[in-house]
C-alpha cells in the first residue's frame, strides 16, 4: 500500500453519532411546511437525512416543485440549536489529537452551513486544515468532487489519500477521486479497509 500521508473524514456517522440531530433539524422544517415528520423507524428515509446534501433530501421528501421553499426557510434556521444531540464517536478527539500532530486532515461532508458551528462548538477546528462542504463544489457525494478539491488544497495526490466514511456514498466518491476509502463501522466492499472505531484507525496508520 502506497504510504497515507493525509486523511479526509466524512462528519455524520465517523465524527459524531447525529441521526438525532439530522432528524430533529429536518422535521423541524418538515412542520413548518406541514408535512409529515420523518420517524425514527423509517430507517430507509431517516438514512437519507443523515447521509445526503439538504437539496437531495428535500426532493426526495418533498419533491423537485418545493425544493427552493424548504431551503429557503432550512436558511433562516439556527443550527446551533440541535447541536446538543450530536454525540462525539468514542476516542474521536483522542484520535484526531494523535493524528493531526503527524499528517494533514480534513472534513468532506454533505453538511453545508453548520459544520463551522459544528467545529466551533466541540473544539475540533484546530485539527483540521481542510474542510469542504457541499456548498464549496458544485456536486456533493457521490460525486468525487469535494474530495478532489481537498486533495488539491492539502497539496497530495489521491494515491497518498485516506477517506474515512461510513455510507455508500462516501464509498463512491472515494471510487471516483481514485482515493482509497476506509469503511468506519459499516461493511463497505471486501476491498475497504475496515475499521471499528478511531483507535482501530490510530493503530493502523502506526503499523
């Protein structure tokens, strides 16, 4: 394996466990729309909120014709409220500590507005030296995209690149970039790197 001198990290699902968050922010301007809220148990729709860019969810949800009016109102939400339900991942902080003291990271996450709060408020900012979100490219994941613009600004090529993500479509971005993807507690394909959490992460970049 060509030896990882960079690591870019998905948000939602590797740094903080959010599916609360993601709900509570969509069903928020789901009732303010009128519509149903998504629950919990609707696990293929609460996926898509936590995985996809807002203008993706709201189509799917609301359909193409209200897109505009939903992120129009999402606009004058502050995110900062749900926040609090985002939990850190187990030794994240631990972990980017040791890491970033060795090689460059950055953020690629379908979120846009809210990961500079988001940052802010658990003190993470300082450890990253790059952070692409899906208001900084013109297509979010699947698209290769902002992986390619953050492999661009950390100054490496994809070969020296690690993606850390836990979706398909962190999965087919990282195909798309050329950049080899670790599958943070998900299946992935047989040829992902599998990792457990972030100390399994630590230990591998260290052997």
């Amino acid at each position: 394996m060509t030896e990882v001198r960079g690591l870019i990290y998905d948000c939602d699902g590797v740094l903080f466990e959010s599916r609360r968050a993601n709900l509570a922010y969509y069903n928020a301007i789901l009732a303010h729309l009128r519509e149903p809220p998504v629950r919990e148990e609707e696990g293929e729709r609460v996926h898509l909120c936590h995985t996809a860019a807002s203008p993706q969810v709201f189509e799917a949800l609301l359909g193409a014709e209200r897109v505009d009016e939903a992120l129009a109102f999402a606009a004058t939400l502050d995110y900062r409220r749900f926040i609090p339900f985002m939990t850190p991942e187990p030794g994240m902080g631990r972990a980017l500590e040791a890491l970033a003291a060795r090689m460059p990271l950055a953020v690629a996450t379908n979120r846009g507005s809210s990961m500079p709060d988001i940052l802010a408020h658990f003190d993470l900012a300082r450890f990253f030296r790059i952070v692409v979100t899906s208001r900084d490219v013109a297509r979010p994941k699947p698209y290769p995209d902002m992986l390619l613009r953050a492999a661009e600004e950390l100054g490496l090529g994809a070969e020296n690149l690690l993606f850390v993500g836990d979706s398909e479509l962190d999965r087919r971005a990282a195909g798309a970039a050329g950049i080899r993807f670790a599958a943070y507690k998900w299946a992935g394909g047989e040829e992902d790197l599998h990792i457990g959490g972030h100390a399994d992460l630590v230990e591998f970049l260290r052997s």
